[in-house]
C-alpha cells in the first residue's frame, strides 16, 4: 500500500506516523481519521517521552503544522468525544479498495541493546472477511508477476 504514496512520504526508512499522518500519506485516504489519528499521536507522543529521539522529535514538530493534527499539547489527553475501545480499527481506501485493519504496537521492554531501546514493530491484521481476501488476491498478483 506504501508503494502507492510519494517518496517525501516514504522517506528512505519508511515511519508509520508519517505515512499515516502526513496529508500526502494515508491522512486523506483514511475513512476515519478523526479517530485513528488521537491513537498515533498518543504513541507518538509516549515513544518520544521515553526515548527523546531528534527525528521523533523533529518530525512531531512537522507533523503540528499537518491539517487534522491538534497541537502537541493535546496529543496525550483523552477527550470526551474519542473512542476508547480495546482495539482500534483503522479505515482506509487504497487505490480503489476499501480496507479495514486492526493493530498491535509492540516494543522491547528490556532491550539489552540501545538500539533496540527505540524498535517498536506495529503489525496489522484485516478486520473484516474483506480486506483480507483483498490482500489475499492482491499477494497473488504479485507472485504470478514476479515469476
């Protein structure tokens, strides 16, 4: 799904919070963003209290300046209006397939090395009989045109 957005999206080493919440990424193709994006600035914000990493760090400072993006102050509340469930799932159109994922965030509680202190692997499963046959037949089509 990446491969369809600009590289001063992607970057060299592709960011979940960019790609989702840049305008240019999936901000503007994501059917719920208004509820999608609190959880990102939430995790973006606790992964920069923990690790105060200067790319972190600078891209919040961008992403501030984004349409749809509350001031940083904000990023770590909970409002009244926001859904609070136990798992979020995100909506999103890709290309002309809509699609619906759910998510797990994990990271290294006790990394033993300090490069591994800031590795945080976000993993995503399709919520819906859907996506996944949509993904399915999407991983075919590149099989057959790779061979």
């Amino acid at each position: 799904m990446a491969a369809e957005l600009p590289g001063h999206v992607t970057g060299p080493v592709p960011n979940l919070f960019r790609i989702a919440l840049h305008p240019d990424g999936f901000a503007g193709r994501s059917r719920n963003f208004a509820d999608w994006s609190p959880y990102l600035l939430r995790n973006l914000e606790r992964t920069l209290v923990r690790h105060g990493s200067p790319a972190l760090r600078q891209l919040a400072e961008e992403a501030e300046g984004w349409p749809g993006i509350p001031p940083r102050r904000f990023w770590s509340r909970v409002t009244d209006d926001e859904i609070t469930e136990a798992v979020m799932t995100w909506h999103v159109t890709a290309g002309t397939r809509e699609l619906s994922f759910f998510t797990v965030m994990s990271t290294l509680g006790t990394p033993l090395d300090i490069t591994l202190a800031e590795l945080a692997i976000e993993m995503f499963f399709p919520a819906d009989a859907a996506t996944e046959e949509s993904l399915r037949s999407g991983a075919k089509q590149r099989t057959v045109r790779d061979k």
